[in-house]
C-alpha cells in the first residue's frame, strides 16, 4: 500500500507547487488579461509537466507528463473563459486538476481493474456505508431540520437586529461543528468535544451587548443544544453499528 501511494503523493505534490507556490500573482494577472493567448499560461502548465516528471524521477513517463500539462492548459484555459473567481469555479478547477492526476495515478498502479471490486467493497460495508450516511446527515437534513425548529426564534430576533451577523453564518458555523462532533465521536475523542463547546460560548457570546443579547444568546444556545445532540445520537449510532 506504502509503494503504490508514492507516486499519487508525488503527481499532488507536484500539483500543489504548480498551482500554489510557483504561481506568483503576477502570473494570474496575465492569465486573466490574455487566457489562451497568455504566453504564462503555456509557461505554467509546462511546468506542471516538468514538476511531474521531476518528481516520478523516470524519464520514460514522459508522455504522463504531456498529459499533464496538456490537460492543465485546458482546465485552467477553462476556468478563465468563465470570468468568474469565486469559491465554485476554484473548487472545480481543482478538482478537475485531482481527477486527471487520480487517473494517471491509477494508471502507474494499474489499479483500474480494483476500481469495480472496491466500490463494491465500499457498498457492501455497512460501517463505510453508515459513516458517509452520518456525514451526510449533519451536513445537510440536520441543519435544515435545525432551522425549522428554530425558525420562529430567527424571526424574533431578525425583528430586533437585521444586521446581528454575516449572512448564513451560522448556518456554515453549524455545518463545521457538526462535523468536527461527529468526527471526534467516531475517533473517541469525546473529551474534545468539551472545548469545542468552551471554544464556541467565548466566541460567540463574549461581546453580546444591548437589549438583545439575551434573546440571541438563547436562540443560539437552543441551536447549537439541538446541532450537539442530534449529532452526538448519530455518532453513538454510527459507532454501534461499526463496532456490534
């Protein structure tokens, strides 16, 4: 297992120089203003085959490290035309980049004849199946259930202070909680669940003032009681089924 993840660490490391720490600001700038006609843009995805080839240290791949760059130059040539720089078109990007660099990697392992045998591996797992379900609980049904059961709460204090707080930041605070709750019960790190909680009063309750406060600190508290508890349920569930 140690030798055929190797060369999967060495195509990500070689990404992560390309995209990240090889790509001055100025690059992006250019890329921008000229997209496919940018002369950095075929300097940059040359790069990321040379990197590959650096880092697979045998020069007989060559040809991987032509895909590489052919299919960088693409994908990033792509995300230009878009015109857009948010979150979603990063995200894509990257995980165009990923998916090229998942398949060469099974290539160098020939490890496309295990891709059937082991997703049926994973879908016959109740304990794989079970924790992917759980995540995919807290993540998406536990919050929209959360702000249904707190919704007439939001009204009241969105009636007291419309600019309380970020938009749908709670809602992303509750996501990321959730998760590190469900992660620490099933690595039986209960204990660090305790400051999790600590972490959050400090944070979201130390400079509560005004004629509100109360009402947002308890409309709060009874949101993230009720994030903890179906969370903590869940992870006890998933534990019993992995471990029965």
């Amino acid at each position: 297992m140690e030798n055929s993840l190797t060369p999967l660490l060495q195509l990500l490391l070689a990404h992560i120089l390309t995209d990240f720490l090889l790509q001055p600001k100025s690059w992006i700038e250019h890329k921008r203003k000229f997209q496919a006609r940018s002369y950095i843009l075929i300097l940059h995805s040359l790069l990321a085959g040379v990197l590959t080839l650096v880092f697979l240290q045998d020069l007989s791949l060559w040809y991987l490290a032509l895909i590489v760059s052919i299919t960088h130059y693409l994908i990033d040539w792509w995300k230009l035309v878009q015109n857009r720089d948010d979150l979603k078109y990063f995200l894509l990007d990257q995980f165009f980049h990923i998916l090229v660099i998942i398949f060469i990697w099974l290539f160098l392992i020939n490890g496309y004849t295990l891709i059937f045998p082991g997703l049926k591996n994973i879908l016959d797992s109740p304990a794989i199946l079970a924790i992917a379900g759980a995540y995919l609980i807290v993540i998406f049904p536990a919050g929209y259930l959360i702000g249904k059961a707190t919704q007439r709460w939001q009204e009241e204090i969105e009636q007291i202070d419309q600019n309380s707080s970020l938009r749908e930041a709670g809602r992303y605070i509750g996501i990321f909680e959730r998760i590190l709750v469900l992660t620490f019960i099933l690595t039986q790190n209960f204990s660090a669940i305790g400051f999790l909680i600590a972490a959050k009063s400090i944070l979201r309750f130390s400079e509560k003032t005004g004629s509100g406060a109360r009402k947002q600190t308890e409309y709060v508290l009874i949101g993230t009681l009720m994030s903890f508890a179906i969370t903590i349920l869940l992870g006890l569930l998933v534990n019993y089924i992995i471990f029965q």
